[in-house]
C-alpha cells in the first residue's frame, strides 16, 4: 500500500512551503509501506536555525491553508532550532539544520523505501519560460 492521497497533498504542499522558504535537498519519502504510523515523510534542511523556525512556520500556515484544514498532532524540537519535526498523523515532515541533516542521515536510513517526485513550482515555471 502506498502513500494515501491525503498523504500526497499535505506531503507535497508541505515541500512546496519549504522550498518557497529556500529549504534545501527536499525529499518526500513514501513509508507507507514501512510503517503503520504515517504515510510519508517529508525531509527539508536549512543552513541556520532561524531558517529552520521560518520553513516550519511556512509550513504549517500552508498546511492550514487547505481546503480542509491540517494542524500537526504533536511538535518537536522548536526550542533548539535544529532539528523540528511536526507530525500530521498522514504525514511527518523533518526539517533539520544542515549539519543535524548529514549526521542522522534520514535519507540513507529510509533509502529501500519509494521517493515522492517533487518538483519546486518556481523551478518548474522558471524552466518552461526559459524554453
């Protein structure tokens, strides 16, 4: 079973919030398949701590921007700034500090599991008016 479509949306509405926030190496994991508990993972890092709070924030204003309105059921690590994770039941979107990002290696820790293609729309028009 993959990723649920209420999964995808929040998942890739919640990539497109942090890369209009400048989030680097985007990634959206699907898991569904790995774990009972969410369906997605959604990975975004940021070079500084403050940015870290401005993606987060980015995204759960986005989230709650939706027809039908999402709010994380629980949230993590704001204090530090480091590394947040907000979880949406169908999703759980990680946001981490670059370094905390190479060091636990989420990426390399879910490798088996299927990505979610995600293509920044900014990139997207940028690259049909260049055509």
């Amino acid at each position: 079973m993959s990723v649920s479509e209420r999964g995808r949306e929040l998942a890739l509405t919640a990539a497109q919030a942090a890369a209009d926030k400048k989030a680097q190496d985007i990634v959206v994991i699907d898991v569904a398949d790995q774990l009972v508990i969410t369906d997605a993972f959604v990975l975004a890092s940021a070079g500084n701590e403050r940015q870290v709070v401005a993606i987060v924030d980015a995204i759960e204003e986005a989230l709650l921007q939706l027809p039908e309105k999402a709010k994380p059921v629980r949230r993590e690590g704001e204090r530090q700034g480091r590394w947040v994770l907000l979880d949406y039941i169908d999703i759980v979107v990680h946001v981490q500090h670059t370094e905390e990002r190479e060091f636990y290696a989420l990426d390399r820790l879910w490798s088996d599991c299927p990505t979610i293609e995600f293509v920044d729309r900014d990139l997207a028009n940028a690259s049909d008016g260049a055509a």
